[in-house]
C-alpha cells in the first residue's frame, strides 16, 4: 500500500492530487482494519459465551477420533499409543538382552529408562517376522531401532494432538 501511495504521488499530476489520494486511501485501510479487529472481537465474545464444558469434551472427543482415524486404527483398543509403543520396545530390548545371555544385567539400576520384564513374562507375539529375522542379531537391532523411531514418532504425534487441542481451547 504504501509503495502504491508513493507511486500515486509520483505519477498523478499536480502531485497534491496524487498525494491526497494516496493519504485518502491509507486512511481507508486503516479504519476498515479497525472495523474488523473490532467485529471480530465482538462475534467472539458472543460465542465465548455459549461455550461449555460439553462443547469442549465433544471438541476433545472428535480430535481424539480425528487422530485415531490418521492413525489407520479400526478402534481405541488396536490404536497404538506411546505407553504402547514404549512397552514393546521394552519388551522386545529385553528378549535380545535375554538372547545374548545378558539377562543378568539391570538395565533400571544403570538409568537406561528400560524397565526390567522377567523372562516369563516377555511377550513378543505382535512381532512382525516379515520385518525381522529373530535369528540374526543385527536384523533384530534394526529392528529395535525401528520400534524406537516408532515410539518417538507417536510420542511426537501425540503431543501435536495436545497442543493442538489446548489452541482451539484459547
């Protein structure tokens, strides 16, 4: 707009006309954004105030089945989550700890933020064996890698949903 001014300025002859024209036009902007800010500052406050905690559950649901339906989940209980994600990697770091005879070692006494599952209780049935060869050690450390970028990714995801939420909130 302003550059649009100077050239009025330049080009409109005598150069007061193209001066005034110009001032006339940026005063137009300026009180039509006021108007707006203004308007929009009123619709808002009539619509705060019809805002409830019902409205606000049923916002939080529909997020929350929005980001199910992204996440190619038939339903909340095949959804995996973080804690989900989290647990399998706990699971299957502690099957090749187990597998490479270091089952000995506490890996929570040395703070590596894996917890501790007893052999008898490692369950690595969702394991997909077309992604990983359970006899060769270095296709089940990429694999290892994989569920861990898997768990960041979630986590990541996750948290975008929460902000996003906490945005339509404000």
């Amino acid at each position: 707009m302003m550059m649009w001014s100077v050239l009025c300025s330049v080009w409109v002859y005598p150069h007061n006309v193209g001066i005034s024209i110009g001032i006339l036009f940026e005063l137009l902007l300026i009180i039509s954004a006021f108007h707006l800010i203004g308007v929009s500052a009123h619709q808002l406050k009539e619509v705060t105030a019809e805002i409830d905690k019902k409205l606000i559950r049923r916002a939080w649901l529909d997020a929350k089945l929005g980001y199910i339906n992204n996440r190619n989940a038939l339903n909340r209980e095949t959804l995996i989550t973080y804690d989900r994600a989290i647990l399998r990697r706990d699971y299957f770091r502690n099957y090749m700890r187990d597998k490479e005879g270091r089952d000995s070692l506490n890996l929570e006494e040395r703070n590596e933020k894996v917890r501790f599952i007893p052999k008898s209780e490692i369950d690595i049935e969702w394991v997909d064996e077309s992604k990983v060869n359970l006899g060769n050690v270095y296709s089940c450390y990429s694999y290892l890698f994989d569920l861990e970028k898997e768990a960041n990714r979630i986590y990541k995801e996750e948290l975008e949903l929460i902000v996003q939420f906490q945005l339509l909130i404000v």
